[in-house]
C-alpha cells in the first residue's frame, strides 16, 4: 500500500480525513535509504507527538514544507518553518526537525546523493544553505516539481530512475535562480 510507503506500521498513530486523500501521520521520521540512482522523495505528515533526533547524513537534502509549523536545527542554526519555506542541508550537517505544539508539519523531503553532481564538483557548494523563503509563486512550482518526484517514484516504471535524476536536478537548478 503506498499509503504507508514512508513510515513505519509501528509509527503510525492516526488518519486525518480532512483533506482530499487520507494521509497516515508518522511519529518518526521515514526511513531515508537512498536507492542505487540517487534520488529519493519522500513525503511526510507528522503526528501531534513526532520526535526526531539529530541526524547527519552523506546526501544533500531539500526540505519544503505542506503546512504546519516547526523549528529546524542546522548545526548550531535555528530557523522558523511553516507553507512554503525550504531547508537546504548539505552533506555532513546535522539536522532535526521539531513540530511547534498543536502545529504538526507536512513535508516533502528531497535526498540527493553528491555524486550525482560529480561532473561540476563546485556545483554542491553553490547550493543555498540553510533557510530559503521563497515567492508563493517560486513555492508552488517548487512544490509542483516535489509531488512529480514523488509521483515518478511511486509509479515505478523502467524510465522513473532517470526521470527522478532529472527532475531532481531541474529543482536543484531552480534553487539556484
């Protein structure tokens, strides 16, 4: 069941009907193993008692938020998040997500892996870190872009591996601009 693709059966504690499609609400964080092509989507709605611990991870990671409100730690930065915002963290950083009380977040989460990008070894470092607030124009394409990658790897056809590296390199680009 795609449904329950992202999380663990033991983390689910619930089911919103609220919105168009039924999500399942996680208590922790998916699992985030990138496949052998590079690019893993991930979407993520969180119960009101998620809990993540700090993570470090080897691949860049995009995070944009659905809706909710939390507090994302980036090393020894701290930043606001709520619809529309994204956190960029490099490779090596380490990360935590922490839900504001009564605001539990949605997400997409993008996971890339660097070597990827080994044909422009300066391309990583041009990537933005941290916090990025961008036009509500700016967000639904950005958002659009997610829910494609999201899309491609849930079909799982022979061409969404390459599809996947190239929408995900599209909205890297795009980040840039």
């Amino acid at each position: 069941n795609g449904l329950l693709r992202d999380c663990d059966l033991g983390s689910i504690v619930g089911l919103s009907s609220g919105m168009s499609a039924i999500k399942a609400q996680t208590r922790m964080p998916p699992s985030e193993e990138i496949p052998p092509w590079g690019v893993l989507a991930i979407e993520s709605h969180h119960a009101p008692d998620f809990f993540m611990e700090f993570r470090t991870h080897t691949f860049l990671k995009v995070i944009y938020f659905l809706s909710g409100q939390s507090q994302v730690l980036v090393d020894e930065e701290q930043f606001d998040c709520q619809r529309g915002d994204v956190v960029i963290v490099h490779p090596g950083q380490k990360n935590r997500i922490i839900d504001q009380s009564g605001a539990p977040v949605s997400l997409y989460a993008l996971c890339l892996d660097p070597d990827l990008l080994r044909f422009d070894p300066g391309f990583l470092e041009r990537i933005p870190e941290g916090q990025i607030s961008p036009s509500a124009e700016r967000a639904r394409a950005l958002e659009a872009q997610l829910r494609r990658l999201r899309f491609q790897q849930e079909v799982k056809t022979a061409d969404a591996p390459v599809s996947m590296v190239a929408l995900a390199l599209s909205l890297l680009v795009s980040l840039r601009r």
